[in-house]
C-alpha cells in the first residue's frame, strides 16, 4: 500500500474541513476536523500538558511518529513542544487533511512557520501499521517517540486489546525494530481504554515486553475531574520517567496547572485498590469522600500517608462506585490546588439512624443546627427525582438560621438506613 503525502508547510486551503472551537487552547489557536473527527480529538490543554511531561533529555533523537494521528492534535503538541519532526499517519483521508492543517495551525501559534522541525513534519493518509512502506516515504527518518492513539469502538463492553484499531500488538511488531534508542531505549506513548481492567492492562505489559522486553515504564491516569478516568496511557522507555511507576494527572477545568500525583508500584505488583473494612466510622472520627479516579489509579493510599502521616489509621467503607469513602483519626488537611481530588472530608458528629427523605429532612435540619452547620450538603445515593428537592428544603431551612459550618451527609456503609453527619471543623467567620 502506497501512502498519499501531505506537506504541512505547503498546504492550500480545504473548505471541507471544519474550524470548531476547543475551549481548553488559548485564544488565536483554532483547529479544524474531518467529517466526525471532532469527538476522537484530544484536548488542547491535556495534549500540551502530555508533551511538556516528556523529558527531552531522555528522548532518543528523531522525528514524533504518530501512528493514528486523528486530529493530530496531539501530534502538534508534542512536535512543537519537543521541536521534533511530526510524522503523522491516518487511514482517514479528510482526518489526515485535518492533521496537517491543525499542524499548521500550531506551528503559527508557536511562531514556528520556519522552523525546520515544522519544515520536515509530514502527515501520510494511510495505514499506520505499514512501517517499512511509512519509512520510505519519509526517507528512512530517524524515529524518536512512537505515539499510538489507537481507535476504540463506541459502546465496548470487554474493551478487548485487539478492538482497538490499529491494535497496539500489530504496531508495536511493526514499529519496534525501527525505533531510535536513547539511555532508556526505545520511547513509546500508548494510550488505552480508560476502562481496561487490570487484568487487561497486565496483558498490555505482555504485548509491552514482547515488542520492548523489559523496557521501563509509567502507567499514567488522566482525569478532566467528576472523579472519571478519561485517559489511560503507558509511558514506555525514554517517555517513561525512571523509578515513577503510576503517576495521576487531574487536569483542572480552569485550565491552570494538573495536580500530579506520583508513586505507587509497578503494576504486576497488583491494582493496589483498597481493600473495604467492616468497621463502620465511629463519631469524632473523620470521613473523606475521595475522587474515584485517583483511587482507579492505585496511588490514593501513598496520598493520603503522605497527608495523614504513616501511623494514621485508614479505613474503607467504599471502595467503589461514585463515592469512594475512607475514614481516619487525623483530619485531612489539604492545599487548595489539592482540594479537587477529595469530594468532602469532615468529622462525625453524628451517626443519623434513618435515611433522609421528606419525613425525616426536619430532624436533619435540627441536627445540623445543634453542630452550627450553616450548608449540610447530601453525599449519598438518593433516587434522582428526591436528591435536589431535599437538597433544596435543606438549603432553605438552614439559610434563616445562624450555623456557620459546612458538613456533609454520607452513608455510614452499615445498611442503607444508617448516615453520618460529617462537620467540617474551620468556622466561616462572619457566617453568623
Ligand atoms: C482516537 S483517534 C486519534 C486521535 C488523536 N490522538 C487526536 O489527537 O486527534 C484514532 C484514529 O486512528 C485511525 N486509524 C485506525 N486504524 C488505523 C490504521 N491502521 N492506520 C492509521 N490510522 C488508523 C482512525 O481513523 C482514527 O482517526
């Protein structure tokens, strides 16, 4: 198979693409997309954040090859952040069309028309697998990172390997031999379903070490928050960084700097999910309602010692579902760019022995106002029609009244009849 070649640097212009705003890239940056491209694009902010975690200093020499490049959004990112030459290759031709000119665009916005990274990048509408064909279009270029994003189909239940297309198996076989070395061999992104299990993930270990034996890595969770995984990727060799097994990047919706957090241990060593206890929270202890994507990371244990101090007790009485929930003797106290990562964490102040609903919201109303609550929010399953009118009828009763705490309502994880109100301890001065 022969591959059609675009000349980024020497496009003309393509009224069947289509400009759509991305609201997470700077102003004066606009990219365009195929017929249906836009959903598989990655978003500006996450794919400039990826390319900037990359060391460059450990990346072997070459050009940035992506190998479905959709978009080539993220292949624009990395090429101009690394100032590397973009090698894009794409099956669908008004995609491929996009990539180059969303190459472009990025280039300009960098001042890089000129630049000889810009000059030599490519974009080849075709089939990424055909390596020994991509190689002598390109003139057998040096291959510095190899990034796949492969497609996954809508709706997968197994989320199976070889769904994706084209599947990591078939590009590392082709791609492997070709690859640049550095002081970390080979360097490779390849980004998964964020829903594989672990077990899947252990079977992209052995796709990993068939094609790059033993090569290091970094299992890497991206979140855009509400406590969902939205990327999942393994970071191979020189873009792996050394000694950081799992890293947990939450992208803030403000678009300011990602939360990163590292550690953890190599993924054959387990999931490293918590294990849930039987013992329900006891009053005076406290609650945290942690963010179900670092917890799917398997770093929430080491996050929250290095918070509470390695003698802290922690108990799980959720470990999942929306609301994963852990509770512990010392209060959690946390930086404000760290806040995102933990829905609520308060004291128990009392255990509440039946489930809120219209009968019982006066009694809550009461109870909250013997712990100077003025905002009692609900934190538990509740059918979907009941959850904002009591919400509501909390909100209004406690409004005419004079607390000045913020405390939260949770399952105490003992039946669904038993809750807990949990208090945030800080007094909003002025409140009263
Ligand atoms: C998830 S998208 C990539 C999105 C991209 N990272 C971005 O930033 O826009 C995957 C792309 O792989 C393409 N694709 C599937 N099989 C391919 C193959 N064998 N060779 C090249 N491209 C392929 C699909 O057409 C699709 O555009």
């Amino acid at each position: 198979m022969t591959h059609d070649v675009l000349v980024p640097a020497e496009l003309e212009a393509d009224d069947a693409l289509v400009a759509v705003r991305d609201a997470t890239a700077p102003d004066g940056l606009v990219f365009v997309h195929g017929e249906a491209a836009k959903p598989l694009a990655t978003p500006w902010q996450v794919a400039a954040e990826r390319a900037a975690m990359i060391n460059p200093e450990r990346l072997p020499s070459g050009a940035v090859l992506d190998v479905a490049c959709g978009s080539g959004v993220q292949l624009a990112a990395l090429a101009a952040i690394l100032e590397r030459p973009a090698i894009g290759v794409e099956l669908d031709p008004s995609r491929a069309r996009a990539s180059a000119h969303n190459l472009r665009a990025v280039a300009a916005w960098f001042g890089a028309l000129e630049a000889p990274w810009f000059l030599a990048s490519r974009v080849l509408v075709g089939d990424g697998t055909a390596a020994e064909d991509v190689l002598h279009v390109v003139e057998g270029a040096s291959i510095g990172l190899l990034q796949l994003d492969p497609a996954r189909p809508r709706n997968s239940r197994t989320h199976d390997l070889e769904e994706m297309a084209p599947s990591p198996s078939a590009v590392l076989a082709a791609w492997a031999p070709h690859l640049a070395r550095g002081p970390d061999g080979q360097a490779v992104l390849l980004d998964l379903s964020p829903r594989l299990t672990h077990d899947q993930r252990l079977a992209v270990e052995a796709v990993v070490d068939t094609h790059l034996p033993g090569v290091q890595r970094t299992w890497v969770w991206g979140s855009r928050g509400g406590g969902r995984v939205d990327r999942l990727s393994a970071w191979l060799g020189g873009a792996s960084t050394p000694d950081v097994a799992r890293r947990f990047v939450r992208y803030p919706a403000d678009g300011s700097q990602p939360l990163i957090v590292e550690g953890g241990r190599a993924l054959p060593l387990g999931d490293d999910l918590p294990q849930q206890v039987r013992r329900p929270p006891r009053r005076g202890e406290q609650v945290s309602l942690i963010d179900a994507a670092l917890l799917a990371s398997g770093l929430v244990e080491p996050w929250l010692r290095g918070h509470l101090g390695e003698k802290a007790s922690l108990a799980w009485t959720a470990v999942d579902g929306r609301r994963p929930q852990v509770h512990h003797d010392v209060p959690l106290v946390l930086a404000s760019n760290e806040r995102g990562l933990v829905q609520a964490t308060g004291r128990v102040a009392a255990v509440v022995h039946h489930a809120p609903n219209e009968d019982t919201v006066d009694d809550l109303v009461a109870l909250a106002l013997e712990h100077d609550v003025a905002r009692l929010t609900l934190r538990c399953a509740l059918p979907a029609d009941l959850q904002p009118k009591l919400q509501g009828s909390l909100d209004r009763q406690l409004s005419r009244r004079h607390g000045r705490r913020q405390a939260f309502l949770c399952h105490a994880g003992q039946g669904p009849e038993v809750h807990l109100l949990c208090v945030d301890p800080a007094v909003q001065e002025g409140a009263r």
